[in-house]
C-alpha cells in the first residue's frame, strides 16, 4: 500500500538525566555483551552482522525472579539483560557481580520507558544449591514507585503560511484537528510506546491529506522525576501544500496507459489525499488488466500544485483460465471454471466467460466490458444460460443485456435494454414467458469500510419498465429497493482499556412487479427469498409464492426485514477479532401485497474478522418450518 514515508526528525535533548535515559532507551543495553568471558571483541563480527554468538548450556548457571507489581514484572522478566547470561556455562562469581551491579541500571532504564522514574530496586543473590533449576537465583525486587503523568502537551506547527488564502485556511483547520485529536493529554500515563505514538499519529494526520512531506521538526519530553510528570512539546514542519498532478504509467506494454487513467479516476487538480491514491490504485489492481499495481506521488523537484502520480504496473497476461472450487450452505459444493480476455481482437473489450456448476444452478455466462471513457461511462454486453430450481420447479432460462454504466467511489450506476426467457418444467408448472426490458440501476455504499463495515449505510433502486411477448404482450414495471445500516450499541472494551463499538445491524428489502393477473412474466422477473443473505432459517429461495395446484413459485411481491446485535467479544481481558451475534429475519413472498405472510427466523451466530471480510456462521430457527438450519458465509457485499 502507498504511503509517504516518515522522514527522521530531531529529538531534542533534555537536561534531565531521566529523560536521557528514556530517549535511550534499551539500545544502551548491548554493552553487556562484552561481559562474556573469553571471547574477543572482534570475534562476533561476521558477514551478516549478527554479533556475538552466545553459546548455551544445558542446564542454566543461575536463574532469575522478579518480584514486582503485574504492571511492570512482565517486561522485566522479557527484557531484563541477565535473562541473556544465565545459560552461559561456567559464569563464575567476579563475573556473576559484574552482571549484578549492571542489572540495576538496566531495571531502570527499563522502568523509564514505562514512565516509572523513582522505582525503588534490590538485586540479591541467592545460594540454591539443592534446587532442580539452578544452583544460584537472583531475585529482582522493584518497587516502581508513582507512574508519570502527562502535565502538560503543547503541539506546534513551523513553516510559512500557503500563499493562496483558501489552502492557508484549509491548513490550519487540518493543524486544529491535529492538536485536538492529540493522544496524550494531561493526567494521562507517561510511556515511551504512548510518546512515540502520540508523535507519529499526529505526523500522519498531516500526511494523510494536503501535506505528503510533513516531518517532526522538534520534538521533547521533559521528565520532572520528583514531581512525576512530563511536559511534553513536538513541533511538526508541514511543508508545502500538494495538488494532484498527471498519471504517468510505467511498465505499461500490452494495455492502453490512457486506459489505465480513466479506470484510476484520480482527481487530477484536486488536494493531495492519501485516500484518493489508495482507491485509485484499488481501482486498477481489481481492473483485472494488472497482477500488481503501486501508486506514489513524484514530491521530488516537481511542483507541489501538480505533483505527478506515478503507477508502477505489472500488466496481467492476455488471456487466463481459472478454476474455482467453493461451498455455500445455500447451495452446497461449487465448481466453476472461468476464461478472460483483455483485449478481445477488433474490438478491444474485455470479456469474462464463465461456466458454473452446484446444487441448485448450472450457468454458462459471458460479459463484455470495454474501457470508461473520459466521463467514466463504459459500455457492456452480456448474455447467459442457466438451469435452476425455481421453488417447486426446474427453470430453464436465458438473458441477454446490453447497457452502460458507471462507478465513482460512493455511487455505481447503469442503465440497459435486457431480454427474458424462461421455461419452467415440472408437474403443473407455469407456461414459458419472455420479456424485454429497460432497466435502470443505482447503488449508493456509505459504509466506513466496504469490507467490512462497523458503520454507515447503503441503498439500492433498481427499477425496470417492460412487456411480455409471448403469448401476449402485455406492460409491466418492476421495482426493487433494498437498504442497510448500522447503528452504533455502545463501546466493549478490554482490561487494556482497547475497545470496539458493539452495533445494530438493519436490512430491509422489498419488491413488486406490476401487471395485469393473466400476464406471463418470466420467473427471473419474479421473486424468491430466504437463505443465508436474506431470511436465516429457511432453505434458499424456499420462500414464494404458491401456485394454483398449491406448488411454490416466484410471487409478484416481497418484503425482507432483518435486525441483528452484534458485539465484539473479550476474552480473558483482552479483545479479540471474534464477535457474537443475536438477530431476527423476517421474509415473505406473494402474488398480491395482501397475501404476504412473513416467515420468521430467529437465532443466535459468531463472525471472525478475517483479512477478506467477516467470516459468518449462524445457527437459526425458522419458526414456520420448526426447523434449525446451520449458515456460513465469507464476507460483506451490497
């Protein structure tokens, strides 16, 4: 992923020696490894500059206790330097007290970096020679004393005001928020991680947007060890204002580079935002034209207000087959296997033909593409053939679709002329029907993460004006809205003090096809629900309507509701990536509004938050059926 990398900065002294040590930190520490007896100090040194090689023995010279508070005792016993010494073999005593009197030093240097200045430290050692472990023990006891405490934190910006007005506004609106987001505020615990991080988020705040090259100028922390409090000032040099300047594409051979500019969409002119970089590179890389994609902003001699952007590629090969196995609880066992082409000859676009094969469905599809245009608009053709349980019946059907449409970061758009048919068989099924169509379609996705999402929210309208041609023709208008969102419950957090927010999440969906009663539209106009995306309980697309003869079909109508509770879950005090699930669908198919009969679902599930999207298992009751059904899914989409 592209970043602007952090420059080194100048830490400034503190006349303080606490505060020496604390900026020193453990790197001191290494010094003793000179302690080992016999070894040379050039010794160590080898190509790979390692260091010394400590040999071990099998059974420890001496063993070491700490005896401090749960706060500090796990990092003392981690880092402690006499852990490194005692499986030397043959440590003799002159050597074991030089080891002692360095321990103390050690202990506090340590100390400091967790904000304790005045611990109170013994080292003892202790003759054990009747124990398995050791023949010797030395016992730490610290008593670390009062914690630090932040009294006072002052963030400051160098560097002259942008000349235009509204980017020295728009600078100083982003440096308020720095200082208003800062970290570390009075009566906070002093540690160095804490200081450290404190300095670095503020550095990416600036660098996130407007201000790549941003850098620490200064930065101090001054440490008042008999008062046990730090004052501390870090002074961030922004540097110029960026505006985004032209792409330039390199390593681009088989692909068009123009083509790769109107499928990034960078907003060439605007504020340099960091954002904007990494979903024009996600753009790109998921083209299907790339194998690799690494955008960065050239900040090197170039003019800040037109900064090129430069997009390493490694272009993907001509044509690729793929094969894909899969399992749903929907459908079970899936096999797939998929042929792309980029550039089909004569035309250009790209096509993606594809066989699949599960319980429920066998496809054969294929779906043309070509390159936006300057407007971000494409053009796309498709057609495809599938073979489907229908309800109570198998379905074979075909459709064939021609349109336009277009994908900005929020909003995705389409608008085309589609052609139905379809044949239902079975006992008692339905006649054929055929139908064409013009459809339009609009999807808005306001999540936080389209991944994954904790919060915001997403629309969906589709709605289609078309008529039957087979055995009459006859109008029909089909509509279908679907919305979701997600409603902060309250913060979890851990013994730590780290924490996420529990939610609500809300979906709904509803449909209707509007014709006269003896119209024959075609089964894939109509609707089916119920399923692991829709309503958990049922079966997938066992909810429809009925038949005359009492068989289940599509319906003209229906409505889906869902509510579900989702909190992250705390194990033994600490946070983790699992959480727990309560939630209620509700779903309901029909050939007339007034006939619709919800079905109800309700049950209890975990997701594990997985590099790819929630990992979901549910275990739920439909309450219609008195029956329990096991659900799993991978990931998040609308």
């Amino acid at each position: 992923m592209p970043f602007s990398p952090l420059r080194p900065t100048a830490i400034s002294p503190t006349p303080a020696l606490w505060p020496a040590l604390l900026l020193v930190g453990v790197l001191g520490l290494q010094g003793c490894s000179m302690l080992r007896p016999g070894v040379d100090k050039d010794e160590g040194d080898s190509a790979s500059g390692t260091g010394p090689v400590i040999a071990e023995s099998s059974s420890p010279s001496f063993a070491v206790e700490v005896r401090a508070p749960d706060a500090v005792r796990g990092t003392l016993e981690r880092h402690l330097e006499l852990q490194r010494f005692r499986n030397l073999p043959d440590v003799n005593a002159s050597e074991l007290q030089r080891l002692l009197g360095a321990a103390d030093a050690n202990a506090r240097e340590l100390l400091g970096t967790m904000g304790y200045f005045a611990p109170t430290i013994t080292v003892e050692l202790t003759e054990t020679p009747d124990s398995k472990a050791a023949p010797r023990t030395v016992v730490v006891t610290v008593q670390p004393g009062p914690q630090t405490r932040i009294a006072s934190a002052d963030i400051d910006f160098s560097g002259n005001p942008a000349a235009d007005p509204e980017d020295a506004k728009a600078t100083t609106r982003q440096q308020q928020r720095v200082q208003r987001n800062w970290s570390l505020s009075p009566g906070q615990a002093f540690t160095q991680s804490a200081w450290d991080s404190a300095k670095t988020d503020g550095l990416r705040q600036l660098q996130a947007r407007r201000h790549p090259t941003a850098r620490i100028a200064n930065s101090r922390a001054e440490v008042d060890a008999d008062k046990h409090e730090a004052k501390l000032s870090v002074t961030y040099e922004p540097g110029p204002a960026y505006r985004f300047g032209p792409l330039r594409v390199q390593g681009s051979e088989r692909y068009d580079p123009d083509g790769a500019r109107r499928l990034a969409r960078l907003p060439t002119g605007a504020v340099y935002d960091e954002a904007e970089l990494l979903d024009a590179q996600l753009r790109l890389a998921s083209s299907g034209y790339y194998d690799a994609v690494f955008l960065t902003l050239d900040t090197e001699g170039t003019d800040p207000q037109a900064a090129p952007v430069v997009a390493q590629v490694r272009e993907a090969p001509l044509q690729k087959l793929v094969f894909g196995p899969g399992f749903s609880t929907d459908s079970g066992a899936r096999l797939s296997l998929e042929h792309i082409h980029n550039k089909l000859p004569g035309i250009g676009w790209r096509a993606v033909s594809k066989l699949s094969l599960d319980r429920e469905t066998k496809l054969a599809s294929t779906e043309w593409t070509a390159l936006p245009d300057t407007n971000g608009w494409r053009w796309f053709a498709g057609g495809q053939l599938q073979r489907e349980d229908t309800g109570d019946f198998d379905t074979n059907s075909g459709r064939l679709r021609s349109g336009r449409s277009k994908s900005t970061k929020a909003i995705d758009r389409s608008y085309f002329l589609q052609y139905d048919y379809a044949n239902s068989q079975g006992v008692g099924a339905p006649p054929s029907g055929t139908a064409v169509s013009v459809n339009y379609g609009w999807t808005g996705r306001y999540f936080n993460n389209m991944t994954a999402p904790t919060r915001g929210h997403g629309i969906a309208v589709e709605l289609g004006v078309g008529t039957t041609l087979r055995p009459e023709r006859d109008p029909f208008v089909r509509t279908l809205v679907r919305w979701q969102t997600f409603i902060p419950a309250g913060r979890v957090q851990d013994d730590a003090g780290q924490g996420r927010n529990a939610r609500i999440a809300v979906r709904t969906e509803a449909g209707a096809v509007l014709a006269r009663d003896s119209a024959q539209v075609p089964v894939t106009q109509l609707f089916l629900t119920g399923g692991d995306t829709t309503v958990r309980g049922y079966g997938y697309r066992s909810i429809g309507a009925r038949t005359d003869n009492g068989m289940l079909y599509g319906g003209r109508y229906m409505a889906v509701g869902s509510v579900e509770w989702q909190r992250p879950i705390v194990y033994k005090g600490e946070m983790t990536d699992w959480e727990s699930t309560l939630f209620v669908d509700a779903g309901a198919v029909a050939d007339r509004a007034g006939d619709l009969d919800p079905r109800v679902g309700v049950g209890a599930g975990v997701r594990w938050r997985s590099p790819v999207g929630p990992l979901q298992a549910d275990l739920a009751y439909g309450v219609k059926t008195k029956e329990v059904r096991v659900h799993l899914r991978l990931g998040f989409s609308f």
